[in-house]
C-alpha cells in the first residue's frame, strides 16, 4: 500500500511539473501556398510598378481564435513584374534579382517573423516583427486583419535599411527623374 500510494505522488509530481514548464503554444495554421498571394508595389518619380512574389513557406500561431504570432519565408527569385509586357517586363525583372537590387542570387530568401501581437479591434492586430533582407534584419510595424480562415497583411518597408540603394535619392544626387522612392508597400492576401 505504502508503495502504490508513492507511485501516485511521484506520477502527480511529475504530471505537475511536466504541466507547469509546457509552454502552450496554440495552433498553429499553415499558410496555403497556392491560394496566397504577395503584390509589392515600387513607386518613382514618373509613376510605380507592380508585381507578385511567392511565399516559400509561412504560419500563423492562434490562441482559439485570436493571432498570436506568424512567421514567413519568402522566395526572392520568383520576383515578377505584372505591369509590363515582353522586353520590358523581362529587363525588370532581371534588374530586381541583380545585385543592384536584391542579389536574389546571393540571397535567395526573405524572412518575416512576428515578435509582438496586439490587438487593435474585433479581426485586427497590430504586428511588430522583424524582417531580413539581403542578410539584414530590421523592426517593422504593420497591421493585419484576419477574418474566418483569411487574413491580410499591408506593409511598407524601407528598402535602403537593406543596402538596396539603387537610384535612391537618399544616396544619390542629380537623379531627377530617374530617382526612385525609398519605400515600396507589400501587401499579403493568405489563406490557412
């Protein structure tokens, strides 16, 4: 009898600490790939181009159904320009994968990953994060709205903390019509 009843205290010693040093960590919602969607949009003197990027792999954390956390690997070869056609298009695209840009080669992905989520109404949040580009990382804030098993991301990042100075005013003088801004927006439309 004394031995069953030390059996028991030892499983529920152990049963509590095992309870009490777990974190809890939510679910965990995998982002559907071929149903989610990254537009960044780049803005110039003369006007701004457009185009779609692929997320390589991605999640969001929830505690029941509120977001906790998320994190994001994008695909920085799969850069493409949608506002242009042929040549254009083509040139582009290869000027935003050189070294000019983001040296896809060198640095074939991006990563966004969530540090702090708050929310700011019924299926918004405001989100603190960091995100690397080109091997550097810096804090971003940004807003997302989730709604059933959606949820979209808007954010502006400012591409010279990233070393992407090419025809940024904030570097080069004389650039006049040539320049382009610092800031481009990225926005995500997910489904998980």
């Amino acid at each position: 009898m004394k031995n069953s009843i030390k059996n028991i205290a030892t499983l529920v010693i152990v049963a509590f600490m095992t309870f009490s040093f777990t974190a809890i960590n939510g679910d965990k919602k995998q982002i559907k790939l071929e149903s989610s969607k990254v537009v960044w949009k780049g803005y110039k003197v003369t006007g701004a181009h457009v185009g779609v990027i692929s997320i390589k792999s991605g999640h969001l954390n929830f505690d029941k159904e509120i977001l906790t956390g998320g994190n994001f690997e994008i695909d920085m070869s799969s850069i493409t320009v949608t506002d242009l056609e042929g040549g254009s298009k083509a040139s582009l695209e290869g000027h935003l994968k050189s070294d000019d840009f983001f040296g896809v080669t060198k640095y074939p992905s991006a990563s966004l990953n969530f540090t702090k989520v708050e929310a700011t109404g019924k299926n918004s949040y405001k989100v603190n994060g960091e995100i690397t580009i080109k091997g550097k990382t810096e804090t971003v804030s940004f807003n997302v709205s989730v709604y059933g098993n959606k949820a979209n991301v808007s954010l502006k990042i400012d591409r010279t903390k990233f070393d992407v100075r090419y025809g940024s005013t904030s570097f080069f003088d004389g650039l006049k019509d040539k320049a382009i801004y610092d800031e481009f927006d990225l926005v995500a439309d997910l489904e998980f």
